[in-house]
C-alpha cells in the first residue's frame, strides 16, 4: 500500500512538474524567443536535470508545447457553433481563430524557427479540417466560389492569419487593423461571382 501511493505521489510530482515546465516555457518564450532552457527551468521553479528528465532538447520541448497549443486551440474551435448561415459561420470561425492565432503568434514564430515544416503543418489536423467542411458547405449552399480549390482556398485562409499574425509581430499591423480587415479579405476570396 504504501509503494502504491509513493508511486502515485512520483506521478503527481512528475506531472505538476511538465506542467509547470510548458507553462514557463510559453511564458518564456511569449517574452524572449531565445530563451534557454536554463531559462525556461529557472522560471518553472525546477532543477535543470528535472526539465532534462522530461525534454531532453529544445526542440522536443517546442514540440511538445506546439502539440499542447494545438490540442487548446481545437478544444476552443470545437466549441464554436457553427450551424445556421454560413456566412454567419465563417465570421465566428475567423473571430476565434484570430483570437488563438494572435495570443500564439510568437510561439508560432519560434517554433517555425526550430521545427521541420511538416511538424508545424501536421499539427492543424483538424482545424484544417474544420474549414475544408465550412468550404464545401458554402459551395453547396452557393455562398462560396467553386471554380478554385478547396486546398486552395484553404491555404489562403490558414496563411491570411498567420501572415497578419507575423506582420502584428513584427509591428507593420496594429490588432485593430487585421480584426476588421479580415473577414471582408476572406469575404472577397471566398464569394461566389453570382453574389458579388
């Protein structure tokens, strides 16, 4: 009995500690891209050898924290109600994904540093998936354009946010100009010539 709870006590304290050290390192990095690992554990109020005994570089930790980031952002999409008019749709997909994208946006920019392409491009699943539905719903129903492809149009989606996400960050965009601008650009991407 008493092994068993030791056991259970190890977990626990192993547990807290990766979440302490993901939520550091979001904090960290948010601050200084460049951040250490010796930073991030420092932050997380841990012992190097700890943060080693669960990421043994960096690159496994923007992974991990990539993969984390991503499993929020889907909770949040998931919760999106995305029935009724599809316009109506579109705009409410577009305000929480701009709202994630923007509050992740330097993550992002790190992790693009660190990471192979297909480990950033792998972890958009099923938002991805997401909005290749919306697409071929508003082709249906004649809202949306059908002479393009729905990857296309997809891709043009995914990379308006992160482009004005990168131009936010690098200070040529202010949070104001991208929220108000976005869905009428996405709007003239995506409307059928008939409705235009």
């Amino acid at each position: 009995m008493a092994s068993v709870q030791r056991e259970r006590a190890v977990r626990s304290d192993s547990t807290r500690n990766r979440d302490a050290i993901l939520q550091a390192a979001a904090e960290c990095l948010s601050v200084n891209p460049s951040a250490s690992l010796a930073d991030i554990a420092q932050a997380a109020g841990i012992a190097r050898i700890t943060l080693y005994g669960h990421f043994s570089s960096r690159n496994e930790l923007l992974t991990e924290l990539v993969h984390t980031s991503m499993a929020r952002v889907e909770a949040e999409l998931a919760s999106v109600d995305l029935s009724g008019d599809t316009w109506h749709a579109l705009e409410a997909l577009v305000a929480s994904s701009w709202r994630l994208v923007s509050s992740l946006s330097v993550l992002r920019g790190v992790a693009e540093h660190a990471l192979p392409a297909d480990e950033m491009h792998g972890s958009h699943g099923d938002p991805r998936t997401r909005v290749e539905h919306l697409l071929a719903r508003g082709r249906a129903d004649g809202s949306f354009r059908d002479d393009q492809s729905i990857a296309w149009q997809t891709a043009c989606y995914f990379s308006l946010l992160h482009g004005a996400a990168a131009e936010v960050r690098a200070g040529r965009l202010s949070e104001d100009e991208v929220q108000e601008s976005l869905i009428q650009t996405l709007r003239a991407l995506l409307q059928a010539p008939s409705a235009q």
